[in-house]
C-alpha cells in the first residue's frame, strides 16, 4: 500500500477514535450534570480518586502546588518544544488528553460508599513521559472540577500530584524498565495498571497526612483510606491495563510514523 495513503487512513482513524472519546466525555458531563441535582452528587464524597473541593487542610493543598509545579513547568517546556519540533504528536496529545479525561471521569461506586475511578495516565505516560503528562493531567483535572464538579479548585495539586505526576512516573518507569525485556502488551499492562494502582496509593497517603486517626497515626488512616478504595480500585487497574493495551495496538496499526517520530518502541 501506498505509505502516504496508509498514514492518511492513519490519521483519519486516529481523528474518530480521538471524537468516540471525546463523545463518550461529553456522555459523561451530562451524567454529571444530572447527578449535581440529587444530594449524593460527586461533590459530597470526599473519599473519591478526585478529593472533593475545600477537603484538604490550606496547608497540605498549599503543599502539593508546591510539589506539582516544577513538574507543570517541565512539561509545559517539554510540548512546546515536541509541538514546534514534531508537529505530528498533536495528534497524539490529544488522543492522550481525551483518554485521560474520560476515564478519569468515570465514577464507579464502591461497595464501602465511597467510589473510584481509572485515570488513564498509563497511555500518555509511555508516549510522552511524566512531565508532558503532569500537564495533561491537570488539564483534564482542572476541567472536571470546573464543568463536572469532580474535584476541586484547592484540591488541584494534591489530585495533579497522585493521577498525574506519581501515576505517570511509574508507568514510564516500568515501560523504560522493561523494553526488550517482556512482550510489548505485557509491559503496556502493567504501565497503565500500576499507574492507576499507584494513584489510588498516593490519594490514601494525601489523606492519612491530612486526617492522621487519633490513635494510630498516619499509618493506621492510610490503611484505612486504601482499603475503602482497594475493593473497586484492583479490578478497574486490571480492566484500564487491558483497555489501554486495546487502545495502544490500534495506534500501532494506525498512527505508526507518530509513533516511531516520538521514539516508541515495537512501532
């Protein structure tokens, strides 16, 4: 087949996965929508992934902008950069921001009362690293606590650090680990599904530093805190792991020159 005919196909699947994803997100904020009107809205559960609006101490959400920033500078720097040296990975950023957004806002309840959620991070993370992806995070962040009221404004660190900077780093840390040392799909699933682990991780950490229980400390909140979200948070890892795999595979068959631009390997 003619490489230039390939890549236009490419591109023009590349677009409608990028608009279903965006679709499904625009599904996804009428939900939301409809849910504000009734008292168990996503705005009073603060034991979701996102933690709710003003449900930090001022000191720690001060703290985790601090930590989230230099981040958000590196990667700012880094996507000017790829967009003026490899314009063809706008393509990419967006299918990855898209990913991020819906999955990220897909609220599932636990069986504790609390509820949970994919991030989404993994897919970004392997094709663009952790600081691109901490900008894309709090991108996505800053828009589900505007429009879906998932999140919040002075909780925009503290959610930036755990799905965007600590759930990206490890991805990209397994899928630099194990190149060409494990099939391609296994390293994509354990990237996107550790990540997601690890966020739930890091929020149950930001909340036991916050809440620490009377009597056993940061130790005994953070066990507490990890397992209201444990019960549904394993099997979504499992399930984003296998989605994101499904979705890596059709960018290989379809965005191959992006792919290999961006340095990634198999593509």
């Amino acid at each position: 087949m003619n490489p230039r005919i390939h890549r236009l196909r490419g591109i023009r699947v590349g677009w409608g996965v990028l608009a279903l994803l965006m679709m499904m997100g625009i599904h996804a904020a009428q939900a939301r929508v409809v849910e504000s009107a009734n008292p168990t809205a996503l705005g009073q559960d603060p034991l979701n992934m996102h933690i709710m609006e003003g449900f930090l101490p001022p000191m720690w959400a001060i703290i985790w902008f601090v930590v989230a920033l230099p981040f958000w500078i590196i990667g700012l720097r880094q996507i000017t950069r790829l967009v003026a040296t490899k314009p063809e990975s706008r393509l990419l950023l967006g299918v990855s921001g898209a990913f991020t957004f819906v999955l990220s806002a897909l609220k599932i309840p636990s069986v504790t009362g609390s509820s949970s959620h994919p991030t989404g991070t993994g897919l970004g993370a392997i094709l663009f690293g952790p600081f691109v992806m901490s900008v894309l995070g709090g991108l996505v962040l800053l828009f589900q606590a505007l429009l879906l009221a998932h999140g919040g404004l002075t909780t925009l660190g503290a959610n930036t650090v755990s799905m965007g900077i600590v759930g990206p780093l490890v991805a990209w840390t397994i899928w630099k680990a194990m190149q060409n040392r494990a099939p391609l799909w296994l390293t994509v699933f354990l990237a996107a599904a550790l990540a997601d682990l690890m966020t739930y991780v890091t929020t149950s950490v930001q909340l036991a530093l916050a809440y620490p229980d009377p009597m056993g400390g940061v130790v005994a909140s953070f066990v507490e805190f990890g397992t209201v979200f444990a019960i549904t948070q394993i099997p979504l890892a499992i399930s984003e792991g296998i989605l994101t795999v499904i979705i890596f595979n059709a960018l290989m068959q379809t965005a191959v020159n992006e792919l290999r631009t961006l340095g990634v390997q198999g593509a």
